[in-house]
C-alpha cells in the first residue's frame, strides 16, 4: 500500500493549536519563573463591538506579543549609548507551527519592544518558544 503525503490543508489541521501551545507554555513558565515572573495579553479573544471600543480605551492594544517575561536576565546585555545595559525582560509571540503568520501590528509591537530594551522572540510552536526561553536566560 502506497501511503500518499499530506497536502497543506491536512498538515494545517494536524498542527497543534497556538492556543495549545500557550496553555502548555504558560506551565512550563509558571514552574520556571513563578506566577508573577510572566503574563498572557490575551488580546485574541471575541468581543462584541462596544466592549472592544471599552477595552481600547482602557489601553488595550492591537499586535501587543502574546507573553511578556518580568525576569530580568542576569548574562544578557545590550548596548545602550556607550554603556552595556541588561535587557528588560522577553517578549515572545507564539504562532502556530503550521499557518501561523505574524500580522503588521505584532511586527511593529516587537521592532518597538527590541527598541525600549525587551528581547523578542518569534517562535513557531510550544518547542521554540520553550527554546528561546532556554537560550536567553540559561537552562532552567
């Protein structure tokens, strides 16, 4: 029997969900910094009309990455002026492994969050996102 590879679509709808992704990744951050070391800007949820317009008004931004890590790292540093500055922290937008696409919005919020002093990570997937963590601040 000959077994025929899987098209775009297929692979698509095998990928895990980014929301999947974020649940399991917000445990793994949990037990590596703790519960106030990071936060989830849940700014993906369905809202209807007035409630959004309510929400921005109170700040809430369009692109904002998915998680913003508080833990400043201890061996990271960045050149600010003339003198070397540790980073802030770690911002990571998680796509899905499969389709995910980064909008123009999250672009502009990650080169904006690369200049206040934030590392930013792009990562496809509960893997790279883990990685990423992994390679910035040290194995856990």
């Amino acid at each position: 029997m000959k077994i025929k590879p899987l098209n775009k679509r297929q692979l698509v709808k095998l990928a895990p969900k980014e929301d999947d992704d974020l649940k399991l990744f917000a445990i793994y951050l949990t037990r590596r910094f703790g519960e106030h070391g990071f936060h989830h800007s849940a700014n993906e949820r369905k809202t209807s009309r007035r409630y959004g317009v309510e929400l921005r008004a109170k700040g809430q931004k369009k692109g904002f990455p998915d998680v913003i890590i508080f833990v400043t790292p201890t061996n990271r540093q960045r050149w600010d002026g003339d003198k070397s500055v540790p980073f802030k922290g770690m911002v990571i937008e998680l796509k899905r492994i499969t389709g995910g696409v980064l909008t123009a919005e999250q672009q502009r919020w990650m080169i904006a969050m690369g200049n206040h002093g934030w590392a930013v990570g792009l990562c496809y997937g509960l893997n790279e996102a883990i990685k990423a963590v992994e390679q910035y601040y040290g194995k856990g």
